[in-house]
C-alpha cells in the first residue's frame, strides 16, 4: 500500500488533469467535427436499413479519406506530451515542484499517468457517443471497424505521447521539445534513405532500392509517416496482421519507463538548455552538422545534373554553417568561432570516410563473386520491365558474370539516374551459397557497341527454360477457368470450356518456350506488319470470389504458330 | 539544524558555489547576504532540496535533503519569485498545498489573509509583484514549517508589509522555533533580524559569523595622545584594521575585547578617547577588508 502512495500524488493529479483539461476538450470537438458529425449527416440522409448507410459509416470510422483525423492523432498526442512535461521545462514551476515534499518518482509518474487520462478520455467518450448515434444494432454491426480505429488510434497515441515525454526529459524547452519530437517522427526513415542515396551516388554499383524503404525497419520506426499509412486500408491490414500496433504500444510503454530514468538523472537547474545533458551536445551538434550536409548535398546534385563537385561544395558550405548554427542553439550565443577546432574535426573525418568511400578501400565495387559461390542470381532483361528473375543454372549465372564485367568495365559512365527510360538499367542479386546477398544496380550510358555485347549474352539467358518460366505468367497460373480474346481493350470472345482452356494455355506454353530473344519485343514494333492480330490479349480469371475477380494479361504475340492455329482452328482468332 | 559541508556547485563551467560551508541552528535566523550573482538563490535552492550538490553535502537534521519528501514536509520554500499554476486562484493554490502538506494550517492561513488583507478569489498570475510576495508568505507559514526559507522576502514589499512580516517571523521563532533562513542583497535590512550572517561573493562564503559576535569584536574609536609620537607605539600594540587621521584626531577600526584595548590606550594618556557607533554594514566592509577584500568607492 505504502508503495503505491509514493508513486501517486493527489495534489499533483489533480492539478495536471484540471489545468490540462483544454487538450481533450480539443480533442474531443475534433473528433466530434471529424467522425460523429459526419456519421449523424449520413444518418439524416440514408436510411437504416440501407446498405450505402452502413458502408457510409464504416468509411468515416475506417479513416477512409481521413486526412483531419490522421492530423489530430499526430498532433493531439504531442501537445499532451509537452504539457505533462511542462513541469521540467518552466524555471519557477521546476524549481517549485522539486521544492515540495514530493520525490522525483512521484512527480513523474502522476504526470504522466495524468496526462495517459487525459489522452484516452476522448477515445472512449467518442465511442460512446457512436454507440449514442448508431444505436446498439448498427453499432455492433460496425464492430470491427470501431475497436480497429479505437486500437490504431490508442496506439499510434499512446506512442507519440511516450516519444514526446522522452523528448521532453532530454532538452529543456517546451518549444524545442515540439520541435525534436517532429524530427524523430519522421527521422528514421529519412536518414535512412538520404544515408542510402548518398550512398549509391558515391559508390558505383551500390544497391538501394526505393521501393523497399515502405516495408524497412526505418519505415516502421518512423511514426508520422506510419500514422499517415493509416488511411490505407491495405496497409492498415498488414500492420494489424504483423502486431505492429501492438509492437507500438509496448514500445511506449518501455519509452516511458527509460523516460523516468533521464529524468531522475536530469538537473533541475538544466532548464533552458538544449539539452539537458552535456554529453549529448557533441551527438546533436555532429548529428545536425551531418544531416543538413546531406541533405542539402542531395539537393544540391540533383538540382545541378548530377554534378559531384556542385554537391561537394555544398557539402562543406552547408557543413559549416550547420555546426556553428548548432553551436550557437547550444550556447544560445552568437559568439561560437571558438569552437572552430570541433568543426576541424568533423571535416577530418568526413573527408577520411568519403576518401575511404571512393578510394573503394572495401573493394565493393570491383567485387564480383566466384561462380561456386553463387547459388542464384536475379536479373532482369535490359528493357525489361517485369520482375526479377532467378536464375540458377551455371550457364545462366556465367552469362550473368559476363555482364556484370561488362557493366564494370564500362562503369566509368556511371550515372545516378537514368535518363530516357530504364534502357541502361541493371539490377543483379547474388545469393551466395552462405546465404549472404550481393545486390548491385547501375545506370549506364554506353555505346551500341557494348550493348549488342550484352544483348548476345542475353539471349542465351532468353533462351532457357527457367528464364521463361518465371518471366511468362502463363507458366504460373493454374485453375484458369475463363480466357477472354480482347482486341484494342475489347472482348471479343471468350473461352470458358475446361479442357479447350487447357489446350490453349498448354499451346501458349510451348509457343513462349519457342520465343526468340529477338522477339520479345514485338509487341510494341510489329503493329504496322499485322495490323491487329498482335493487339491480341488473352486474359485469363482466377480467383473469382464474391466481390472481385482478378485477371491478368498473358503475353501474346503473332508469332505464337501454334497458339494461332489453335484461335484459328476453333473460331476464337479475330477475322479481318 | 542545516549545515552544509565544502557543498560546491558548477553550472556547465561556472563555478557557481565554491566550497561553501555552513550552520545553522534551530530556533535561529540566518542571514545570506551577497552582490547580484553571488549564489545565494543557488545555496538556497540546495537547502530546499531542489539542486543537487557536486560535491560536499547539505543536511538537515543529520539527513540529506535532495529527494527527501519527509523532511520537505517541514520545510518552506519561498522562491524570490512566485510560481503558481495559471489560471489558479489565490484559493485553488491554497487547497493545493493543503493537499500536499500535511502541516498545513488552515485556521493560520485565515489569521495571514486577514492580516495581508489577501482576496483569495484572485488570479495569482494577475497580483502586482509586492502581493505576490504576500500571497507566498501566507502559504509559506500556512505549511506550519518547522524550517522556513526565503528567497529575497522583502524586495517590492511596502514598509508596513515588511513590518508585518518581520513580526510575523520572529513570533515564529519565538514561539515554535521555526529556523529560518533568508537572503538578501540588503546588509541593513537584515541587520536587526538575524543571530548569524554569511556574505557570498562570487560563490565563495567570505564571513559567517554571528551578529552578537562581530558588534561586541570589532570597535571604531577616536583619539587623541597627549604625546603625539607614541602614537605609533600605541598603533602597534592593537589589532588595527582601518586607520585614518583628520587634523590631531586619529579614528581607528580595531578587533578586539574592548576592556584590553581601552586599556592599552589609556596607558598613553589620551587627552580624548571616544567610542564611536557602528552600523553592521561597516563592521562587515572593514573585516572584509581585514581579509583583504578591497571595497572601494568606486567611481566612473
């Protein structure tokens, strides 16, 4: 019992919950304004019975053009954050609090189980009010749709809440506290990707692919951009499936815990710093020094054609004003040129890491891996725009290699994008035999001369099974039970028989196995030589359940012989 | 009581308090006194618990007092300037603290708000600086503090406000011997309230001694010797701290029993020996210039 009184002061909740009150006030009228308001619109309108009403309300819970709400969820949970912890930043009110007789345990946890309160207050009262608007029947109906927005919103909160108190132990004012705390949200991913960029500009050959950065641990630890996300159904669902907002509030609930930690070592008189702890000014110092340098330095090449000595000079303008910009946030002085001998350093040791980076002590861009070591390799087809295949034969992962020492023999006309389309793009992935990966990209400009090299290896990985049967769809799709013949995006037969849909798809096989290297590409070259036969699609559906069929396109093209002969022969094939 | 030992104190790489040493006793009224910038808010807020020391320590009763609520319980802690919550009454902060304190005297409280004359529907955050001083002082004696605090008490109060609460302290520490602890940058307002005075000056603690001590210690008399040569003789045989002569009349600051020195002099024959008044302020410029801190008028 005891215990438990040292943890809690009446005085102390009390006054937090009463002079924060305002925040769920404000909380709650925008929820009002964001989600009952509409659903009582929809109400008036539509009837009960409707279908569109049920479908209208769980589209205002579902956050379904919820861009308002996602903003409350990121902003409510803040302000709440540096309020609660307002104690620490105010001079007078720091120094009062830690006056009277209560200990630093206390003050800490009544606040901040306050401020919980104050966060969860509207959340429950607006299911309440749903409950009052739907009525019991239409609300159980709307079940899941409400303890899903109810637990992404207590989570997404909850988190952001935690990481602002966080914040708020660490830097001695309420303004920067706001500040920092936005950086954080959106700080994982977005060092990770300029890190990555910058990357791939110095080295040639270094792999990064944008389009994992969505499903990256970065991604995940950045908040702002995950509370977004939550207007994609899509998404949502598979944040839910993963436990990440379960992860989230665990997450928030360890960030507390180590939040009392800084702030029993935190020194009263520390108020007004920037932060609060010295030894973390040199990490913030360096920190902001080497973010802004990057980022600008990216900004910079991007904007002046890929030019690394515009992006060098960037580097060390921006890298000089940014250290002594964050000297002077530091010291709250203007006078910070001493410190000149810190900022010695850093160019020091960048120009060690960026010399090291493009000496290539590593080796890494000369790297390429035995043929033993390989136990696949994925590549794609110079102007090819489907996936990525595995291709595990020796003869293929020899033809690999061969580019790839092509592609570095050339690698001095490197460039960081490609212009006019992704002719000269590769993108090569060893899996090793010891299970490690090497991924490699490169954009090359290079001569005709080169290219009909590559193109000749090339074919000899067109003309393999394995190839085909992981670039051709038609290999990888069973339980077709319906093909419609479409010409200029029109249907102009369909075949629904089994064993006539058999027939065909078994044709098409052999005809893709047949296909030349050279002829890949006829679909888009060959409309003027048969005027409409190649605009051809089949299209086969799978899956077809009650609310959506999904179909894909096969490739077709005129020189399928058998396949043609086949449309032909049973009628199917468009007459002139 | 309090004492605090060798207690040091740095601000990033400010030497804010330098080995600070001192003792106070129960049922006493100590006196810090020092320039702008001396420390004294920083000293204060170690013996309220709220800094923590460097080094050194700072105990009340024998028990460290950083994160010590028990013994908070009895102590308060006049800040130099106010803080209450916003939009809080005068009455909300008091039912505040009455939560908080478990001494706090509610009866005491309604005897000081008749005193001060305090309307308690007002907004603290809207009183002028000198009530706001009031309003602190009835919270701070509501606590019923065994040990009381204050941070420059009587800056902005008008005179009868200050007479109130002089009268108000010292019944106190008559009655329930509170210890009270007070700083100020005035010597001469604090001279006929404290038993013991400290000076700060730069974070050091130059003097701590005792008011009773330091009037009956050192003495500034006028004299004139008969024989006019021996005043030399007779300037070596007491402990001089300040000399200075106008005409035939030599005026002298002297440490010492004042029975030895009359003594002494009266050997010489002096054809006038006058004891002359000191206010406290003098006493403390000549025994800081006894160790060698020069205070000059200084002029621009």
């Amino acid at each position: 019992m005891k215990s438990k009184i040292k943890l809690f002061n009446k005085a102390i909740f009390k006054s937090t919950l009463k002079l924060n009150m305002w925040v769920p006030i404000l909380n709650f009228v925008l929820l009002f304004l964001m989600m009952l308001m509409p659903i009582m619109a929809q109400k008036m309108l539509l009837k009960y019975e409707d279908q569109d009403y049920l479908g209208a309300v769980k589209n205002i819970i579902n956050l379904s053009n919820g861009e308002f709400n996602i903003l409350v969820l990121l902003i409510i949970p803040v302000i709440l954050g540096a309020v609660v912890t307002r104690f620490m930043q105010n001079k007078l009110q720091n120094i009062h609090i830690h006056s009277m007789p209560i200990e630093k345990k206390q003050i800490y946890t009544t606040n901040v189980i306050a401020g919980f309160i104050l966060l969860i207050i509207p959340i429950i009262i607006n299911i309440f009010g749903m409950l009052l608007i739907l009525g019991p029947s239409v609300f159980s109906q709307c079940g899941n749709e409400i303890v899903s927005w109810t637990y992404i919103a207590f989570s997404l909160e909850f988190l952001i809440f935690a990481l602002t108190i966080m914040v708020g132990t660490l830097i001695g004012s309420s303004l920067m506290q706001t500040i920092f705390t936005y950086i954080l949200l959106v700080f994982p991913v977005g060092i990770y990707m300029l890190i990555q960029s910058t990357l791939k500009i110095f080295i040639i050959g270094y792999a990064f692919k944008e389009s994992i950065v969505e499903s990256s641990l970065a991604m995940k630890l950045s908040i702002l951009p995950q509370t977004f996300m939550v207007e994609s159904s899509y998404l949502r669902e598979k944040n839910m499936t993963e436990n990440l907002y379960l992860i989230y509030i665990l997450v928030a609930i360890v960030i507390t815990i180590i939040s009392y930690f800084i702030y029993k070592a935190r020194k009263v008189e520390k108020t007004g710093d920037i932060v609060v702890f010295r030894k973390l000014n040199p990490i913030l110092k360096y920190g902001i020094t080497f973010c802004f340098m990057i980022a600008i330095g990216m900004i910079v090449y991007a904007i002046f054609n890929e030019s690394m000595t515009h992006m060098i000079v960037a580097y060390a303008v921006t890298s000089f004003v940014a250290y002594f910009l964050a000297e002077m946030l530091i010291r709250k002085s203007v006078r910070v040129l001493d410190s000149y001998k810190g900022y010695l350093v850093y160019v020091i040791v960048m120009l060690i890491i960026f010399a090291g980076i493009k000496m290539d002590i590593t080796g890494f861009e000369n790297r390429v891996p035995n043929i033993g070591d390989i136990s696949k390799v994925s590549y794609t087809l110079i102007s090819d725009y489907s996936n990525n295949v595995e291709l595990t034969t020796q003869e293929n992962k020899e033809a690999v290699l061969e580019i790839h020492n092509i592609i570095l023999s050339e690698k001095a006309h490197s460039k960081m994008y490609s212009r006019g389309g992704s002719k000269n793009y590769f993108d090569i992935e060893y899996v090793l035999k010891n299970g490690r990966k090497m991924s490699r990209q490169y954009t090359l400009e290079y001569s005709s001369e080169t290219q009909k090299e590559i193109e000749t290896i090339e074919k000899v990985i067109f003309a393999s099974e394995e190839y085909k049967k992981q670039a051709y769809e038609v290999f990888d799709k069973e339980n077709i039970n319906w093909i419609g013949i479409t010409l200029y995006g029109e249907e102009i037969a369909h075949i629904s028989k089994k064993e006539e849909i058999k027939e065909l798809i078994d044709l098409m096989r052999k005809d893709t196995l047949l296909m030349i290297y050279e002829q890949r590409m006829k679909e888009s070259q060959a409309t003027e030589k048969i005027k409409f036969v190649n605009e051809i699609l089949i299209e086969k559906h799978v899956e077809q359940n009650e609310n959506y069929e999904r179909s894909t396109s096969l490739y077709y093209n005129d020189d399928f012989k058998n396949t043609k002969e086949w449309l032909i022969e049973h009628n199917y094939y468009p007459k002139s | 009581m309090i004492i605090a030992k060798n207690l040091c104190k740095k601000f990033d790489d400010d030497q804010i308090l330098d080995c600070i040493n001192m003792n106070v006793k129960k049922g006493s009224i100590y006196g810090i006194i020092g320039p702008n910038g001396a420390g004294k808010t920083t000293l204060l807020n170690h013996l309220a618990g709220v800094y923590k020391e460097d080094s050194g320590e700072v105990k009340i009763n024998d028990q460290d007092i950083y994160e010590n609520a028990s013994t908070k319980q009895s102590m308060a802690y006049m800040q130099d300037e106010i803080y209450a919550y916003p939009q809080y009454t005068i009455k909300n902060m008091a039912n505040f603290y009455k939560e908080m304190y478990t001494n706090w005297n509610e009866d005491r409280y309604k005897k000081l708000k008749e005193i001060f004359d305090i309307n308690d529907k007002k907004r603290i955050t809207k009183l002028s600086k000198g009530m706001k001083k009031q309003v602190a002082f009835c919270f701070a004696l509501s606590k019923t503090p065994q040990i009381l605090i204050m941070d420059e008490p009587i800056d902005g109060l008008d005179p009868i406000a200050r007479k109130k609460l002089w009268n108000i302290v010292i019944d106190d520490v008559a009655k329930r011997e509170m210890t009270v602890v007070i700083s100020s940058h005035n010597l001469k307002e604090l001279e006929n309230m404290c038993d013991t005075i400290l000076i700060l000056d730069k974070g050091k603690s130059i003097i701590e001694k005792s008011i009773e001590a330091l009037r009956t210690d050192v003495h500034k008399i006028q004299f004139v010797l008969e024989n006019q040569d021996q005043e030399e003789e007779l300037l070596n045989e007491i402990n001089i701290i300040n000399s200075e002569k106008s005409g035939s009349i030599r005026i002298v600051v002297v440490k010492g029993e004042w029975n030895e020195i009359e003594e002494k002099i009266n050997k010489y024959n002096p054809i006038l020996l006058d004891r002359l008044s000191l206010t406290l302020e003098e006493v403390f410029i000549y025994e800081m210039e006894g160790q060698g801190y020069e205070i000059k008028n200084q002029t621009i």
